[in-house]
C-alpha cells in the first residue's frame, strides 16, 4: 500500500481532525443536557446503550441507501 499522506482536504485538516472536533462537540452537549461527564462509575447499562446506538445506526444507513436507490450489497 502507498503512502495517503498526499490525499488532503483544501483545508488541510484530516478524517480525524474532524472525528476529534465531533467528539469534542459530543462531549460539551452531552455534559450540557446530563450535567455530568460520562465515567466508568456509571451507574448505565452502557452495552445496550451501545447496542441501541448501533441499531439506530444500522436504521439511517439503510435509510440513505434508500435515499440514493443503492441496493444492498452483501458482497464488499
């Protein structure tokens, strides 16, 4: 595999650049509505919180495949 270290967006910030400021923004939300920052003394049930993430996630991708009139392809 080749060096992607020529692939750049115009504004030179990389896929984990934005990542980093989504999580960032994620974080300060999620403190503004709870009022607290999510620890490993949580009282949650975080797998099925994960787990219930990860349908709604499966829902509005297939969502967008519909969207674009992409079939499904198994086979990627």
């Amino acid at each position: 595999m080749g060096d992607c270290s020529d692939i750049l967006y115009e504004d030179k910030q990389t896929s984990w650049d934005y990542v980093l400021e989504d999580i960032a923004k994620r974080e300060k939300m999620g403190y503004n509505k709870y009022g607290k920052y999510l620890t490993a003394n949580t009282n949650e049930d975080m797998l099925n919180h994960a787990y219930n993430e990860a349908l709604d996630l499966v829902v509005y991708l297939r969502t967008l495949l519909l969207q674009k009139e992409t079939d499904y392809n198994p086979h990627l």
